[in-house]
C-alpha cells in the first residue's frame, strides 16, 4: 500500500454523532485511572454522579470517526500507526450530557522518506448539535510507520513548529500513577477499537511484543497528574481547570505500569513530561497545558433533568 498526497488531503472523514451521556464521562474516567481509591473525593467526582465532572482529557474521544485509517483505500498500512502529538482545547467546560457533532479533516501530510514513514495532521472540532457552539477542538499527529514514499507530495510542504524546550530547573511537582492492567481493554470502550491494543496477535506483528496502551490513555493519566497536582486544591478560590493540553508521544506504555509525571508551573503555563521509570523511558514529551478558573459543575438532580 502507498499513501497518495492528493486523494489522502481529499479524504472525506464522514462526520461524527454522539449522543454523550453521564455513564460515558464515567466509563472513560475509569478507563484513565480515577476511583482507583474509592475514599479520594476529588477521584470520586468524576466517576459518581453527584456532582460529576468530565476530565478535560475526555474531549479526545468526543465525536470521533472512528479507526477511518484502517480501510484499505486510504493506502495506510495500519498495523504499523502510532500517535505522534495530541493537543486539546477546551473552549468551555465539558459537557455531562450532550448532542454532540465531531468534524474531522486533514489538514497535512508530511513525508518523512522510505525508511521512517510518513506523518499525518488531523484537526477535529466538535459543536453541541443543539447550541451549535463550538466546544472543543483537536489536533493531532499520527505517524505512519509503514508509509514513508508518499505519492505526489507537493514541492514544499507547511512549515510545523518545532515543540518548545522544558524548564531546566527541577520539577515543581512529580506524580507517580499507576496504570491499570486492562486499562487498554476499559479504554477501548471509549470509541478508540484499535486491535493493536487488544488483540496479541496484532501486537505481534506490528513489533510489539504485547499490546500496548493507547497513547491518548497514557495523554489522560498524565492529565489527571496534573489535576492532582494543580486542580484539586481544598480552597475554592484557588482551583483551576485545564483549558489546553498537548503533547509529544515518544514511547509506547503497556498495560500495568507506573506512569511518572513531572509538572513545571509558570503562572496559568504548565508543562511537564511522562516517564515509565522501570524502563527509564519518556513516554510523552514537550508537553504543555494552560489553566483557567474552576468553573462548578452540576448535580445529580441537574443530571438527570437534563438542566
């Protein structure tokens, strides 16, 4: 298979529906790891319908086309993609529940050569169906492994700016996760069914020897470290939610370990880095948040009155 330039940017992703409901928020919050300590309020809120809160994190399974890159005419070799870059942005607090339109196109393809692949830029904005308001937008990167050569690229391409350097003072804070062991199997149910991260076989023979995590499960335990570290302050006043997030994926995580992030805090900018310190390796890179005043949230009754 070979990824043609100019059919690829003229992909038409069919647009996405999704009628978001409170057991939604709380399937992907378990999925990330809250509730692991069932006496942890701050968890609690977002995996309990009574005053329940939708992670920031959440706006990466919101609307989504589904696993488009695995139908055979795009000229993707899909065993072979991995996620590159995420970023969020959220224009106001996540709904609980919703009518939700997700808008995803192409907005480049960069050619890398034969031997390292091929990259990928999605953007995906996602409305409320009934306000029309827009409430997040996505971009992302996924790195086509098995796909560099691409057919027709233009003479020269857009210009992506490089990430920006980490502090090289010490972390302000550094929170250690765990991972659940059938983390990827919870996430899945999210809207993400990528075999690579379910099915050994497929893992095999994409080079892994096991599956491995999604890489946007991996970017939502790390978004829940920086709650922990930034967001759940006991004093009303002093509380902040994530209004953007982004980061690099710079290796893969499996299933059951321990997810280390290191936060630096420069006023409403935050950045950080993911590790898997058995291994000693950085999982997500360059990353960098913006925070913004808490907003409150509703409560059950409102829930499920549809207020």
């Amino acid at each position: 298979m070979t990824i043609d330039y100019r059919k690829l940017m003229h992909w038409k992703i069919p647009i996405a529906r999704q009628h978001l409901r409170p057991q939604d928020c709380i399937l992907y919050a378990l999925g990330v790891g809250l509730g692991a300590d069932p006496l942890d309020r701050d968890q609690l809120r977002y995996v309990y319908e009574e005053g329940l809160r939708v992670l920031p994190t959440m706006a990466t399974v919101l609307a989504h086309p589904g696993f488009w890159m695995k139908l055979p005419d795009t000229g993707i070799d899909w065993t072979r993609v991995v996620h590159a870059e995420q970023q969020v942005i959220v224009h106001k607090p996540l709904p609980v529940c919703a009518r939700l339109i997700g808008d995803t196109r192409i907005v480049d393809i960069v050619d890398k050569g034969p031997d390292k692949g091929a990259l990928i830029y999605q953007e995906r904005v996602v409305t409320d169906e009934d306000s029309g308001e827009p409430v997040c937008t996505l971009r992302m990167t996924t790195m086509c492994r098995g796909d560099g050569g691409v057919q027709h690229m233009p003479a020269s391409g857009h210009a992506h700016p490089a990430p920006s350097p980490l502090p090289e003072r010490p972390a302000d804070f550094c929170i250690d996760l765990p991972i659940l062991s059938q983390a990827a199997l919870i996430y899945r149910l999210s809207g993400d069914d990528n075999p690579l991260h379910a099915d050994p076989e497929v893992a095999l023979r994409a080079g892994f020897p096991r599956p491995i995590l999604h890489g946007l499960c991996t970017f939502g335990v790390a978004g829940h470290a920086l709650l922990k570290a930034l967001c759940w302050s006991p004093d009303p006043g002093d509380r902040l939610d994530i209004r953007s997030i982004g980061a690099r994926f710079s290796a893969p995580v499996y299933p059951g370990e321990i997810l280390r992030t290191e936060i630096w805090r420069d006023g409403n900018q935050v950045a950080f880095r993911s590790s898997i310190p058995q291994r000693g390796v950085v999982v997500l890179n360059h990353g960098a948040a913006v925070m913004a005043a808490h907003a409150e949230t509703k409560t059950r009754k409102e829930i499920l009155h549809g207020a």
